[in-house]
C-alpha cells in the first residue's frame, strides 16, 4: 500500500504543480493564454491613408467571417477588404472594440496606434475603431489624424473620405 499512496501522492503534488504554472499564464501572461484576435487589412496597392476606420453600422450587410478557434495558444482571424477610402462599415465591431487586437497588412506595414469609440451621430454608424499604420516620415502627421475628439468635425472627416477625397 505505501507504494500505491506514494504514487498517488506524487501524482496530487505534480498536478498541483502544473496548476500552478497554468495560473502564473493566465496571470502574467494572458495573451498566450487568450490570444487577442488577429485582423488583416487587404489594401488596395497604391492605398495612401494613414487610417483605417472600421464603422459599426448595423445597416451594413458586410460581417467579419472568423477563422479559427479561442482556445489557449491560437486565436481567431479576419481579413477585411479595405477600399481606397479607408473606411469600411461593418454590421459588428464587438469582438474588436475594446480589447487587444493583432492587426496585420496586406502591404507589410505595421500598426502604429488606434482608437475607438461611439461614432459621429451624422456617420449613421454607432461605434469606431481605427488603425493607425506606420508610413515614412508619417509619425507624427497631426494634418492626417482624424479629429476623433470633435464629433461634428470627426463626422465630416468620414463624408470626405467615403465620397472619395484624399
């Protein structure tokens, strides 16, 4: 019997162990634990703006099509088709909005920064997030960054750009 009680024992203490190992993860190193999701823009190849602004505007027909799972180690991915304009309605920003997001680019920039927030009444969409991307000699470039702080101005600032102005 004391063979077996060892055993059991040294099986209780390993998998205390490997408890508390899985907790010091989930603690200090989350983002291995629950990867944030990952989002790649495809931009067109002469794209030009410094922003990305995702719109979430319940009217819109396009969703985000999720690949993979959430689970420990992998995380799940999109890729959005990004027009020249820079801007893009979506039905649903939930799974981006708020939280970490790994942003990819189809032209092999790199995120720079973001923002998010409610959106301009006038834009009929109810929440943004935007992406900054990183463009020679761009960081700062105050002339290019939307006003996300002036409601009226952030609003004519979509209108200019959905219609097509640089």
């Amino acid at each position: 019997m004391e063979g077996a009680e060892l055993s059991l024992a040294t099986l209780a203490l390993g998998g205390i162990g490997i408890g508390g190992v899985l907790a010091v993860i989930a603690t200090f190193y989350e983002d291995t634990w629950a990867p944030p999701p990952e989002v790649t823009f495809n931009v067109p190849p002469d794209f030009t703006q410094a922003w990305v602004i995702l719109l979430e505007d319940r009217s819109s027909s396009i969703q985000l099509m999720w690949a993979g799972v959430e689970i420990p180690f992998f995380w799940k991915k999109t890729l959005i088709e990004v027009p020249s304009s820079g801007i893009v309605r979506l039905r649903d920003l939930s799974k981006i909005c708020g939280r970490p997001t790994r942003v990819r680019w189809s032209d092999r920039k790199y995120n720079n920064s973001g923002a998010s927030g409610p959106a301009p009444k006038s834009s009929g969409a109810t929440g943004f997030v935007a992406f900054n991307r990183a463009e020679p000699g761009a960081w700062p470039d105050a002339e290019r960054d939307p006003p996300f702080s002036d409601k009226e101005a952030f609003g004519a600032y979509i209108a200019e750009r959905e219609r097509g102005a640089p």
